[in-house]
C-alpha cells in the first residue's frame, strides 16, 4: 500500500497527489511513469511521474478526471493509500546536450511537460515554456512553469488571460523571432502534438513527443500501447513514451485512441451512478 501524504485540487477537473514510493523515488527520471490500481476493484492506469524527491521518498502524481478511476483515485484524500503502485517504468527522457529548447503542454499535458522543462532548466539549457488552456479558469501548476524556464507563454482559446489563440501561434513567433531552438517538446492531445510537429517539421526542428496509447500491463507484453514510428511497431510503454513526432503516425494513434471510448464512457456513468447512490467500489 502506498500512502497519500498530499492533495491538492489544482482545478475543477485536475488533482495533484504525492505518494509515499520511496524505491520508485531513488530511480525515477524525466519522463517516466508509473502504473497504479487504487484498490482490488479498479484497472491498471498510466501517470507520468510529475515530480519526485529522492530525500523524502515521494512521487507527485496529477490527473484529470475524466474516467472511471481517475474518478476513484479523486475519492481518495490524505492518509488513504494506493493499492498498487508500480515503476518508474518506460525510457527516461534524453536531455542533455542542447542549447535552446522550447517545451510545450496542453492542457492536462503541462503535468507531463513541467518535469521535462525542469530537467532541460536543470542542465543549463535555456528554456522557453509556452503553455495552452481553453480559459484562465483552468490554468494549472503557473507558478511551477515559470521556475522551470527562462520564459513562460500562456495562451488561451479564449482569450481570458490575455494571449488568445492556439500554443502554436506562440510557438511559430518565437521562432520567426530568431528564438534558435535546437529542440521542442510537445506533450498533451494528439492534435495539438501534431500540429506542432507539421509546424516545426518546415522549420527542421527536431521534436519530441510524449505518447500515453491505451496501456495495460506496462511491460511491452500486451501490445496494447502499439503505434507505428517511421513505418515501425513501436510500443509506447518500452520503447517510449517519448519518440520522435515527425516520425509517428498520428492518424492511426489517434483512431486506437478512441477503440474503447464506448466502454469508457459506460463506466463513468455507472459509477457516477453508484456514487450518487452512496456505494464504496466500482
């Protein structure tokens, strides 16, 4: 069992928890993940590895409720603890070696973007961090962004923080503004990566993304996290979760995304339903 020392609702709809995971602190890298179960009843979920420290044994997790155990893991609070809780798992990011890097998250994505922009900081690269939300409303982890980079662009659909429009709008300025990025980090929906990915490919920009494609067991034996890299197999869990994105083929990753959306959404409402109806387990 793995203790839940910290909550923090970051937004309506996102959690930030640190868990008590002392081994999987000592290893744990940029870029990787681990897998939990919340209890004997739920599934096995993905969470990037939000932050870590080594000296207090602890993992920082987010994430976004928008499923049936994300859901779950959102009923937990301080004191309760994580069935399983297993990792770090996947490739830790390669980081070192560049000059100027501009890293990029949308949305629920900048949970996974920080730690890397964090890293790159660390290494005495200069970072630039351009950040997307649909509203100010739903602005998360500012604070943690700006002390992980040398600047910080947050744009919004709308408009309602000052900077409307899209990350790439941002992400294209800097660039025509001679920013001389050496290398971009795009992590959050698949259309937004790969519309990064179109924009820096004119630019020769080396650019990597993060890919989190259904998951079961986090060892490579299910195949269940497949996609294809420059005409390859390649398994997200493995082989990744970072790859190349002028190299993966977004359209069939982005069709794989939505195979079980049905179900998923059948088992949000169910247990929205039982939780209405004051029942302990999905």
């Amino acid at each position: 069992m793995y203790s839940i020392l910290e909550k923090r609702r970051l937004n309506d709809s996102m959690t930030s928890m640190v868990v008590e995971a002392p081994f999987i602190a000592q290893k744990a890298k940029a870029g990787q993940f681990i897998i939990l179960r919340v209890n004997e009843f739920g599934e096995r979920i993905p969470l990037t590895i939000a932050d870590y420290d080594r000296v207090k044994g602890t993992i920082t997790i987010i994430f976004q409720k928008v499923g049936k155990t994300t859901l779950m893991l959102d009923q937990l609070n301080e004191g309760d603890a994580i069935l399983d809780f297993i990792g770090p798992l996947g490739m830790p990011s390669e980081l070192e070696g560049y000059k100027k890097a501009a890293v990029i998250g949308g949305g629920a994505g900048c949970a996974i973007a920080y730690p890397q922009a964090k890293a790159l900081h660390q290494l005495g690269t200069s970072v630039d961090m351009i950040a997307g939300f649909r509203n100010r409303e739903i602005i998360i982890l500012e604070d943690e962004m700006r002390s992980a980079s040398d600047r910080l662009v947050i744009m919004t659909d709308d408009g309602s923080n000052g900077n409307k429009g899209f990350v790439t709008d941002a992400l294209q300025k800097r660039i025509e503004e001679g920013a001389g990025y050496d290398l971009v980090i795009a992590i959050g929906p698949l259309v937004m990566m790969r519309a990064v990915c179109n924009l820096t490919k004119k630019y020769g920009i080396k650019t990597i993304i993060s890919m989190n494609p259904i998951m079961i067991d986090g060892t490579g034996m299910c195949g269940g996290c497949r996609l294809t890299v420059d005409g390859e197999t390649k398994f997200a869990c493995v082989d990744g979760p970072d790859f190349d994105g002028h190299k993966v083929d977004f359209d069939e990753a982005i069709l794989r995304s939505r195979t079980y959306k049905k179900q998923e959404d059948e088992a949000t409402r169910e247990y929205h339903c039982r939780l209405m109806g004051g029942a302990d387990h999905a």
